[in-house]
C-alpha cells in the first residue's frame, strides 16, 4: 500500500505535538506560579471601604493601640472591626467631618455593624483563633504587615496554608514574644499518633480546618 502522508508531514505532525506539549507545560507553569504570586491573593491591594481611613494616621500618628479598635483580639477568634460608636465616639469632638462620617451615623442609627471591607478575611472552612495566637506571643505584624504605614489598609501576607504552616512547623521564624510562643499550655509537648505517624497539635489538620 502506498504510503499516505509524506516524510515531511510525518515531521510537521511530531512537530506539532512537541510545541503542543511544551505550551502545556509552559501553561501549567505559569498558572501555577500565578496561584502562588502575590497579585492572586490580593497582595498589596486595597479594599474599598465605607468611609475613608488610615491606619498610618490612626496607628501611626495617633499611636493608638490595636486592641482600642479591635476589642476582641485577646478574648475572642475574632479581633472585632470598630462599630460606629467607638469611631464617633473620638469623632464627634476631633475632626467631625460631617459627609464622610454619613455610613457611621446611618449605622449607629439603624442600630446595625459598620460594612467594613476586610483584607485578611479567612476561608469559611478554615478555623482562626486570634485570641489563641495573641496568647501565644504571636504579634500583628506577623500576619498583616506593619499596618501603621499604610495609609489604606491592605493585605500584606498571603494567609494561605502554606503560610500557616511555616510558623507552626517553626514559630521562631515569626515575630513571636517569647521562647515558648505557639505552646502556651505545653502544645509541643503533647503528640498525636496519627495511623502510627506522630503529629504534633500545631500541624494537625483538625487544629485549622473545620
């Protein structure tokens, strides 16, 4: 039987599948290296909010401590956002600037939460304890970044699994208070076997994911 392609189309086909399979390569590279770059988790990238504010001037300046708005940091999984109260409650004598403070009255009027647009908000499957890590010794800055020079607040790290994990596998990496941050009730000296595997409380899964 006489053959039905050519030599060359036999090398354009080959050919073909070698570019083919390169581009996928290539593709999947650059998607993955996507997923893992900053500008994937918003890195850097404000959120908008209801009423203009700025930690650099709040926190920076005004040297004004975190806990003062974020009121649950020590006691509770979640920091807290300041409600329309504690805003106008300085506001109301210091710079009352009437327009911008609108959504702050309209809140505390209807009784309801300021919307503020959070930066670092967690996956709903993903267990976080703000009290358990300020405990610990764990500081802010750790996890947002200096917030006192940011003039709109935005995500510093990427708070992703991975991100997690390089602190518990080793909390000295962090900037943490004290030698024994991460075990404030002997964590680390308590094991788990896991089908025979020894598995510490920090790395388990179960610590993080609901």
């Amino acid at each position: 039987m006489a053959q039905i392609f050519s030599a060359r189309a036999d090398t354009r086909l080959r050919l073909a599948v070698i570019i083919g399979l390169a581009i996928a390569v290539l593709a999947g590279a650059a998607g993955f290296a996507h997923v893992r770059s900053g500008a994937a988790w918003a890195i850097g990238r404000p959120a908008p909010q209801p009423i203009p504010f700025s930690h650099a001037v709040h926190a920076g300046g005004l040297e004004l401590d975190c806990r003062f708005c974020h009121s649950g940091v020590e006691r509770r999984a979640d920091a807290g956002m300041p409600s329309a109260g504690t805003c106008l409650g300085c506001h109301d004598r210091v710079w009352n600037v009437t327009a911008q403070f609108v959504p702050l009255r309209a809140a505390l009027a209807r009784g309801t939460a300021v919307e503020w647009a959070s930066v670092s908000r967690l996956p709903d499957h993903v267990r976080f304890d703000h009290a358990a890590h300020t405990v610990a010794g764990v500081g802010c800055e750790s996890c947002h970044g200096k917030v006192e020079e940011m003039p709109r607040t935005v995500r510093a790290e990427t708070l992703s699994m991975g991100f997690c994990l390089d602190c518990h596998r080793d909390p000295g990496s962090r900037q943490v208070t004290a030698a024994s941050a991460m075990r404030p009730h002997g964590l680390q000296a308590r094991r788990h076997l896991h089908y025979g595997v020894e598995v510490s409380p920090l790395t388990r899964c179960s610590t993080c994911h609901r």
